[in-house]
RNA sequence: GGACCCGUAGCCUAGCAUGGACAAGGCGGCAGCCUCCUAAGCUGCAGAUCGCGGGUUCAAAUCCCGCCGGGUCCGCCA
C-alpha cells in the first residue's frame, strides 16, 4: 500500500516528481527535498518555492494523498483516511499472502547460499551466510519471484581429502551426529599429516583420483561427503533452512561444463599457456596477479569449476545471487569480471564479513569453533528456563514455543545486523531475550492472539476499522504496517535483509505502545471494533514478517 | 607492499546508495508501573568531539582526499 501512495505523490508533484527527492520522515508521511535543489538554480528560497509547487501540484488522479504542506522549505505529504482504511482491510482479506507483490521485472533467481565445506559441521560463521541467503530468498519470493535454492558442494576440497583419509584411517563415531563424527577424522588427521611428507604425497594422490573419477577414491569422497551432508542438513532444518538442490562440484568436470567454459575462454582469446598450465590472463582486468584454470597435470581448479557451474547458471535463470564470506572478495570479483568478458551474466555477490570469538577467529581444522548445534541448543535452554516460569501452558506448547524463541533469536540475530559489519560472537547477547530481540516481536504476536482470543470468548466479535477514531498510536500502527512491501522491495534492491528485521521490530513496538495506551476488550461499541480490527491486521503483519525471516510466530507464550 | 570492509553514548547496533528538519533504538545504570487485554511488557531520567585531520556545499554521520585503529584477501588451495 505504501509503495501506491508513493507512487501516487510522485504523480502529484508533477514534473517536481524526482524519486531521489522524495523521501520518508519522522515528521510526515513522505516528503520532498525538491525545493532545496531549486532554491540553488532560481537563487531563491526553498520555503518559498515549496509553497509555490504546492499551490501548482495536480490531485485530480490520486486517491490516498491527503494534506500537503511547506515546512522550511520541505514539502510534506500525509496519507488521507481512505489510505488508512484500505491498508487495514487489505491486510484482513489478503491474510497470509498480505506483503506479497510482483516487483519490476521480477523474474526466476538462483539463490546460492552456506555452501560450507562437508568436512564437518556448520559453525556460526557459516551460519550468517545461511541466515542471510535463506532470508533473501524468502523475500524474493514475497516480491514475486520464482526462487530455486542451491548449496554448492565443495567436493573438491583438500580439506575433504583430508577428512577422507582421516575416515579412512580412524573410522568415525557412529554414535556421533554424522558431520561431527566426520570433524573429528578430520581434525585428527590434519594433526597427523603436519611435517609428514609421504601423507601429504597420499593426499595429492587421492584429489588426482577423484578428479579422474577412480572408484575407490569416487566412493570413498562420495560416502564422505555425504555423511557430513546429513548432519549440515538436519542443523539448517532445525533453522527453518533448506535448500532445493545440493550441487556438487565435481559434476561440472564431469558433465563437460568445464570442458566447455576453457573452450570459450581460449575462444575469447583470454587464455596462455604458462609451464604447461592453462591461465587466464588478469592484468587487463586491473588484476596483479593471473589466474590458473587448468594445472600442468590436466586437473581443474575450484576457479575452473565455479566459472563453469556459472555457465550452467546462465543456461537456466534469469538472476542468480551468490552469498559468499569476506574472504571470497577477490575471487568472487574476478569470477565476475571473467563472466561479463566471455559475454555472460556474473552472479550478484553479497559478502558478509567474519563471526569472530572473542578469542579470536574460528578454523575448522583446529576445532576452534562454536557450532550451530551447540549455539541452538544452549540457546533453547535458555529459552525453556524462561517459558518454564509459564502456568497456563502444557509441557508440549513449553517445548514448542522455547524451540521457536530460540531459533528466532537466533536468526534475528544475525540478520538484524548489516552483512558488512564484522560480528563477535557473544554467548550473553546470543541468550538474551529482552527488547531488539525477536522474543519481543514473537512476544507482541502472541498478545495480539491472545486478545483476539479473549474478544472471541465473549461472543463472536465484529471488527471494523475507521480511519476517523484512530488515535495517534493507530495511525502510527497503521502507516508503519503499511509499508511490508517496500521495505521487502528495498533490501532486495540492495540484497541487504537487516532493514526487514528492524522494521518488524518497529511494528512491535508501536503495537506494544498502541494496546498499552489505547484498551481493546474494554473499549465498546465502534471503537472496540476498530481497535479489535488493527489488532487482527497487526497480527497477520507481524506473523507474516516472522515468516518472512524464517521465525516461527508462536499464538502462546 | 597492494586491494577491500568496518570504526556512531560504558557496550551492541540503525541511519550512509539518492547530503537536508532535533543523530534513532536496544543493553547496562538510575527512578517509577502488575486489585487493569500475558512484566519475554510499559513510562521517565542520565549518557554522543558520528575514529582523527582537511576539502566540497547554503547544508556532511552521509560525498572526496589524507591519516590512525581493527578485520580480510593477494597459491598450479578451496
């Protein structure tokens, strides 16, 4: 409802309609800047010069735009009872699909996120990337588009060598869960093979198997890999993540992909030869260093494979988003401008930079890590301390209700904080549930449920909203909640989700300031019924913004 | 050495794309609110040289240059 509204005073500012000067505020609806731009040309006021493009500004199209005026020289624009009216029944028809619309040029988009190496489980770095690539999905999804999501599979990896012959060599606990029996192989062989030349040797063997596709290697890799597989599954299941295909690497030697993206390359002359390996020559990229795809023994790199994987990616969607770590900048840059070279599509990037402990950065291989498994289930212990103290409600709804606070306080966590701002990991603010968490929205969606559910006790309620009786609290509420749509539509134009994640935030609050000032069950008559009415409409926004982020919205806690 | 990211009250963060109305929340601190729809809540108070220095502009947290502090990357690894 928001974005017609903006449209709509767009419309009404005429040929003084720049998008770049309307914009929101605190103290109206929308505003324009456009009178500071003119002041400068027509050296005259801006105050001035708003009056003026007032008294000149066309209304005969437009539905919702209210009254206008000139405040030091910003022209402010507030939203009539009609806009108020519609975006409360709208939300109550619309119910689950309310947030929901097609964007410009919505298409079908690949979201490729976590992707994290099998050799063990997911930590909370990998996680962000999960959190942040889940939630963008879900929001293109919400505007409109048909959404596929992949986890690339970095079967390739040396680090899975290693795990390999560490589940070789040591078996694994099959009393473990499966990636953190297989961590364990693996960390005790990186110990094994440091200073020993001859497993090293073993190591390189065994990646040049597997590349050649050699049965033992094939099945040893495969069994591997997909035992970790399982465990990073079930850890992002338990987060409300999945993933419509697991794309291994290794496929794209196998299906000619790669084959067939050297072929373009050599084509489009950005290749030379260099002691017998294949490079791709940088420099005319601005580039210090080239870039190898293929080694002197006729083997690929993970470069190799990933521009091929996004050959395939420009064969079958129309936009493909890659979440990647910090770490992957220059390479993901050069992937880029590789792609746009040979005349294809690059991915669109959105990095994330590093979780770190307070103790300094996490690695895999030295089982330096908090794990996603451990970080969920100290939080859910947590949250069940807390929903213990709860009277009314069974053991059942208490177990159910802490294992939705806590994955949503933990999703909320690392979304609400901007993908390029480096994070430490802090054990105190991860179990907090207090206000800025998603307790707090999840909290004000069960006390509009739990309202809702008293007005029905007494007698099968009517509600209906009315512009006129709205209290300044109301139609705070009610602006704010009109706005779902273009806040979905800004984080997807700038691929950051953080804005959502406050802005729910925000509707909790003004609910929570709205039912303490404005009593719902007690009010009578006409204003009952429209207070019963915003408090349905805020229900559905909040519970579908919790969908949204991937947090469960909980009727009870 | 080169490149990129971050630096906003004691602490955590929003705002920076498109410069504009008093820099917005939360935690922690202090003072209040449960005979009243769930206190995982509400109200009030205190707390900021927006890292530092220049520049552009009528106007800079926001743009440009330099510096400082923290992180990351610069393999025939992934």
């Amino acid at each position: 409802m928001f974005r017609q509204f903006r449209k709509e005073v767009i419309k009404v500012l005429g040929d003084y309609g720049e998008e770049r000067f309307v914009r929101e505020s605190e103290h109206a609806d929308l505003c324009s800047t456009v009178a500071f731009k003119l002041a400068k040309e027509k050296k005259r006021k801006p105050s001035e010069i708003a009056e003026e493009i007032i008294s000149s500004l066309e209304f005969s199209d437009v539905e919702y735009v209210g009254k206008v005026e000139a405040v030091n020289g910003y022209i402010n624009f507030y939203a009539n009872y009609e806009f108020l009216e519609d975006t409360v029944n709208l939300i109550l028809d619309s119910d689950e699909n309310y947030g929901s619309f097609k964007m410009d040029g919505a298409g079908n988009v690949l979201v490729e996120h976590t992707s994290a190496n099998p050799d063990g489980p997911l930590h909370i770095g990998h996680i962000r990337n999960s959190i942040i690539g889940d939630t963008l999905a879900r929001m293109f999804r919400k505007a409109g588009y048909e959404v596929k999501t992949h986890y690339y599979v970095n079967d390739m990896g040396r680090q899975i060598a290693i795990a390999c012959l560490g589940y070789e060599r040591f078996g694994i606990d099959e009393n473990k869960k499966p990636d953190h029996a297989i961590v364990e192989a693996y960390i005790k062989m990186n110990r094994e093979i440091e200073g020993k030349p001859e497993l090293e040797e073993e190591v390189e063997k065994l990646m040049l198997d597997y590349e050649r596709g050699e049965e033992r290697a094939v099945r040893l890799f495969r069994e591997v890999v997909e035992h970790a597989l399982k465990g990073i599954g079930e850890t992002l299941h338990r987060l409300n993540i999945s993933h419509d295909e697991y794309v291994w690497e290794s496929s794209f030697v196998r299906n000619g992909y790669v084959d067939r993206v050297i072929e373009m390359l050599e084509k489009a002359g950005m290749l030379k030869e260099e002691d017998g390996a294949l490079v791709i020559n940088m420099k005319r990229f601005g580039y210090e260093k080239d870039v190898v795809v293929r080694r002197k023994n006729g083997t690929t790199l993970y470069v190799t494979r990933d521009l091929a994987y996004h050959l395939w990616k420009n064969e079958n969607f129309e936009n493909f988003v890659n979440v990647l770590g910090a770490d992957h900048k220059l390479i993901g840059r050069q992937l880029q401008d590789v792609l746009k070279a040979l005349g294809l599509k690059p991915p669109e990037i959105v990095f994330f930079e590093f979780v770190s402990l307070p103790e300094g950065s996490m690695s895999t291989r030295k089982g330096q890590f908090v794990s996603a498994d451990e970080l969920v289930e100290k939080v859910c212990e947590e949250a069940r301390k807390i929903v213990e103290k709860r009277e009314d409600l069974n053991g059942e709804e208490k177990e159910e209700i802490a294992e939705a606070v806590a994955v949503g306080a933990l999703r909320y966590d690392f979304v609400r904080i901007a993908p390029e701002k480096p994070m430490t990991f802090d054990w105190s603010k991860a179990l907090d549930f207090e206000r800025q968490s998603s307790a707090y929205i999840q909290y004000s969606h069960a006390r509009a449920c739990s309202i809702l559910r008293k007005a029905v006790k007494e007698g099968m309620p009517e509600i209906e909203f009315s512009a006129e009786l709205c209290t300044p609290e109301e139609r705070k509420l009610v602006m704010l909640m009109s706005k779902f749509s273009w806040v979905v539509e800004k984080c997807i134009r700038s691929l950051r989700p953080n804005a959502f994640a406050d802005y729910l935030m925000d509707i909790a609050a003004a609910f929570n300031d709205f039912y303490s000032k404005n009593p719902v069950i007690k009010a009578e008559g006409e204003v009952r019924m429209h207070r019963l009415a915003i408090v349905d409409a805020c229900r559905i926004v909040l519970r579908n913004g919790l969908e949204l982020l991937g947090i469960r919205a909980v009727e009870k806690m």
